[in-house]
C-alpha cells in the first residue's frame, strides 16, 4: 500500500494523464475536428468526475463499507458513463462550411 502513497505512484499516473491529453488533441487533430477550450474545459471535467467515481468506489471499499460502494457505483457510474457518450457525441461535431 505504500507504493500508492509513495511520489513514484503519482509520478507514473502524471506522464499517463498527459499521455492521455496528448493522445486526443493529436487524435483529435487527425481527424480534423477543432477542440476550443471550452471542449478541453468539459473533457477535464469528466475526467474529474471519472476520478471521482472511481475513488468512491475505491474509498468505500477500502472502509468495508460494499453497500454504498455497488450503490455508489452504479449510480455515479451510470451518470459517467451518460455523461462521457454525451460528451464523445458533441466533441465529435464538426462545425459546419459555408459553400
């Protein structure tokens, strides 16, 4: 357990985040679809409420607490799940060109 505490831990989980970042801006950029702040500030967002879900579950858990965690879990994960399709579908909208 103390890896998880450890300064390694949150090093290795930093380089994949921005791994994570800058896979989707060069993905998003290949396929042509503009990414304005406002679309990074939803994306950061659900990631956060992503990590928040999953540190619920991982909380309740770790408190033998297993009733709110499958609670928990199905309900913050379905709001994530909603939420992360929502947000693919409007990333992915191209703006329309005047012909």
């Amino acid at each position: 357990m103390n890896f998880f505490n450890s300064g390694l831990f949150w090093f290795i989980e930093g380089i994949f985040a921005c791994l994570v970042v800058i896979g989707i801006k060069i993905w998003m950029e290949d396929r042509g679809i503009p990414m304005p702040y406002w679309k990074w500030l939803l994306f950061g967002l659900w990631i956060l409420f992503l990590g928040f879900t999953i540190a619920f579950i991982g909380t309740n858990i770790g408190e033998k607490e297993v009733t709110a965690a499958v609670k928990g879990g199905i309900l913050f994960g379905l709001i994530s799940i909603i939420l992360g399709v929502g947000l693919w579908r409007l990333l992915l909208i191209k703006p329309k060109r005047n012909s």
